[in-house]
C-alpha cells in the first residue's frame, strides 16, 4: 500500500518541483496539496494523510502552528517541515509542535523521499545539512548537566553521538566500530527520539 501524502505549500513552483519527486516513486502518492496552514489542517482532518509534508511559512497558519493543531486532531498522522531556513531554533520549533522530520528544500532531491519513508515507520528524519549542529548543541548540554535524557544513552550511544558531531556518517561509524549497520541505526534513531524527548519536555 502506497504511503499517502499530504503537500502544503503555498509556492506554485516548489509543489510542482515536490510533485515531480514522487512522479515514478510507487510506494508514495499525493493525494492533495494546500496552499495555506488553515487548509493543511482542514484537509489533514478530512483526508488523514499518513504523511504531511509541511512549508514552515505559509499565510492564514504557519506550518509550526499547522503541526501542532493536526497533531492534536490524530497523532498518528506524520508531518515533515520543509524550509529554506538553516537556522536550529526553526528545526527546534518544528519538532516542538509534533513533527518527525525536518528537511531544507535545497537538499529535497536527495532526501525527501528516504524521509517520507523513514518518518512513515514511526522514526525520526533530521536534514543531514543541519542535524551535526543540533547534535553537537545536544551533546553540550549533555556535558553541562542540563539533559533529563541523558539517562536514556549508555556510554557506548555517547560514543556514536560523538561520531555523528565529528561529522562522520553511518557508513562510517559502521567501518570504525565491531557495531553492524542495523545496530548503529538504531542507536541513531535513540539518540534522535530522545532529542526530540529532550526539547519537548521544554527544557531544550
């Protein structure tokens, strides 16, 4: 069954060039696009998309404010935030609200559609572009005391964070560790859940 997706962005040009991604992508299909926060609610609601994939700066409702009143409505339904914005607090905000994932547009050629399907297994999706400058603010405030979800990694999960602020990818952790790839993945996905964990709880 294809995962069913949800476009709101109010730039004629960027649900074109979103549309044309998923063109030949069996396994995904649009099934609306919005131009505005409001209708990414409206039709979230009518429609129950699996995945949302959500423009921060939409008029009527911005998509932080889209996020949060979907989520409310079905915590099921999955919502990635695009923007052109690198700047953490957008990421932050965004994860805040309720969404699994986080992508710049300017990488959407290389990553959108792993995302979509990534987010779509209840995991969590972070722009490689941004995602080694939120570890490493992640990993400071681990080192300051000030992280309640510390307590969730072991020392061997500190090691692979480490690897991830120096820049290394999963590919490489896997040749410079005794950890196979699908260890290291879900290492990876701890360290992002309890991020995610961290910020929500308001601390972050």
């Amino acid at each position: 069954m294809s995962i069913r997706i949800l476009v709101a962005e109010d730039q004629d040009n960027m649900r074109n060039h979103i549309g044309n991604l998923f063109n030949n992508v069996s396994d995904c299909k649009i099934i609306s696009e919005v131009t505005n926060g409001l209708q990414a609610v409206q039709m979230a609601k009518k429609l129950n998309p699996d995945v949302v994939l959500m423009d921060i700066g939409m008029p009527e409702l911005n998509g932080m404010a889209a996020t949060h009143l979907i989520k409310e409505y079905n915590t099921a339904i999955k919502i990635i935030g695009l923007t052109m914005l690198k700047e953490i607090n957008f990421a932050v905000g965004m994860f805040k609200a309720g969404a699994s994932g986080y992508i710049l547009k300017d990488t959407m050629n290389k990553e959108l559609t792993s995302a979509v399907r990534v987010v779509n297994q209840d995991k969590i999706y972070m722009s490689k572009t941004i995602e080694k400058n939120i570890l490493l603010d992640y990993l400071e405030k681990m080192n300051r005391g000030d992280c309640i979800t510390a307590r969730y990694l072991s020392s061997g999960d500190l090691e692979i964070l480490k690897m991830l602020v120096q820049g290394l990818s999963l590919e490489s952790i896997c040749e410079n560790s005794v950890l196979n790839s699908k260890t290291v993945e879900i290492i990876y996905q701890k360290i992002l859940q309890t991020w995610v964990m961290y910020i929500r709880s308001g601390k972050g």
